[in-house]
C-alpha cells in the first residue's frame, strides 16, 4: 500500500475540527446559520415565492403573514423574496472583497517579508492605505466610477489589503526564520519556490482566520455602503438599501426596515462567531 505523504494530517485535523464543533454549540449554530442563509443565497431564484422587482401597490406595506412571510415593502414587493435576492448580493460583495483584496495583500506581505529591500517601501504603502477608512474610499470611488455594487466591491477590497499584508507579513516572517528555509536556499531552490511551496502553506491557516473575521466586517461595510446610498442602486435588492429605504416607514411598518437589518446582525454573527472557532482550531497557540 502507498501511502501519500502528509495525508494522515488532514484527516487528523478533519477528525478535530469535527470534535470540537460537535462540542461547541454556539459554532455549531453559527455554522448552520451560515449553511441555511448561503443556500437561501444561492437557490434565491427558486426559493423566493414573488419576483422581487415586482410592484403590487394593491399590497402596499402589509405585515408579515401566510401570504408573504416578511411582509411587503413600501411598493408591495415581497420583502421575504428581495431579502434572499439581497443576501446572495451583500454576500457576494462581501466574499468578492476579501478575495481580492486578501490575495493582494497576501502577496503584497510576502514580498515585503522575504525581500527586505522591499519591506519599508511596501509596508510604509500599507500604512498609508490604512489611514483612510473604507467609507472613504467608498465615497471616492463612486465619485469616479459612480455609485453600484463594483463601486463597494474595489473600496473593501483595498481597505483589506492593508490589514492582510500586516498579518501575512508578520506570519511570514516567523516562517522565514526556520532553519528548513535555510536548507532550502543552501539546496537551490528559488525564491518562487520557497514562496509557493513553503512559506505560503505555512502562512495560510493564519491568514485565512483573518479573513474569515474580516469577511463579517465586509459583509457590514458592504451593507453601510448601501445604507448610504453608495452601494446598488434600487430597485435592485440589496439588504443595506432595503434597509435605508424601510427607515421612512419605520414608525408604522417597521418590519420593512427591521427585518433586512437583522438578516445582516445574523450573517456577521455567524461569520465571526465561525472565524473566532477557526482561530481557536487553527492557531497553534491556542490548541489545547
């Protein structure tokens, strides 16, 4: 029998991880929270019983019932159907965002850490962007490009690069320090080499804690922007614009605004509840 080098460590840590949600409630519903809206998300065209776009004036702001779960909103559309619609939008900004800006400022930290004539130059690049605040650049980009969701997408995925190249960076570094990087060099193995082959994967549970934490942030920023008008434009569904809108009627149907509101406190919830687990799995530092 063959056996593949490093297979029993992922099926260890698999048998772990397994473990400790099992004996970790609160995880474990944060899990099934996420499950259950990212299947709403994903399958939103064949859960959502109306179209979201259409307008029933006949149905103007009716609460919550059989007929329609979450109510209507102020144009009688179908508040149940726009929120599953909106949760695949604010989700899809949210991930896109980390994305990007996370392999970005994954490189970015990994050069300034194995190249030290390029540290200063990229980290003092990296303060720089961290000076100004995602709302900002928000703001900036819809001045330019105008106000939608490419707008939101390219403001949180600069405002995440920043924070990522600091923890790649710092987790590179401690890596680059073994002795078996040492080796590496002596044997002649390139710097791309090194980079892809060992320093990355050794840097990776680290950063991918960070952006599972930072990925609720996202979502958050993400749903602000549309608060504030700088994210999709209406009609589209988006949960932060569902919100804003739902605020003119909140003295008499607050569902309209409430209840996009705590579709978005139940994902960044769950998101960094699940990020704060992986961390506790992940970090060495913190296994018992």
């Amino acid at each position: 029998m063959t056996l593949v080098p490093g297979s029993a460590l992922p099926q260890s840590n698999h048998a772990r991880l397994l473990r400790r949600l099992a004996a970790d409630p609160l995880a474990a519903a944060a899990l099934g929270t996420l499950v259950m809206l990212a299947a709403g998300a994903v399958f939103a065209s064949v859960l959502a019983p109306y179209d979201p776009l259409r307008i029933e004036m006949t149905r103007v702001m009716q609460p919550p019932s059989a007929a329609h779960w979450f109510g209507t909103d102020g144009q009688g559309r179908d508040i149940f159907s726009r929120v599953l619609f909106g949760l695949r939008l604010t989700g899809l900004m949210g991930f896109c965002a980390i994305a990007i800006g996370g392999a970005l400022g994954t490189a970015a930290g990994m050069l300034a850490a194995f190249y030290p004539r390029l540290d200063g130059l990229i980290m003092r690049l990296m303060d720089v962007l961290l000076s100004f605040p995602a709302i900002l650049f928000g703001l900036a980009i819809a001045a330019i490009i105008g106000a939608g969701t490419l707008s939101v997408i390219i403001a949180l995925a600069i405002s995440t690069i920043p924070l990522t190249a600091r923890i790649a960076r710092g987790a590179a570094l401690t890596v680059i320090a073994q002795d078996y990087i040492a080796a590496g060099r002596v044997i002649g193995l390139t710097d791309t080499g090194l980079l892809v082959r060992y320093i990355l994967p050794n840097c990776l549970s680290t950063i991918v804690v960070f952006l599972t934490l930072r990925l609720g942030q996202a979502i958050l920023l993400a749903a602000s922007l549309g608060f504030l008008g700088l994210g999709t434009q209406p009609p589209t569904p988006e949960l932060g614009t569902m919100a804003a809108q739902g605020i003119n009627f909140f003295f008499f149907a607050p569902h309209v605004a409430i209840i996009p509101s705590l579709v978005i406190f139940a994902l960044v919830l769950a998101t960094n509840v699940l990020g704060d687990f992986l961390r506790d799995i992940l970090d060495p530092r913190l296994r018992g």
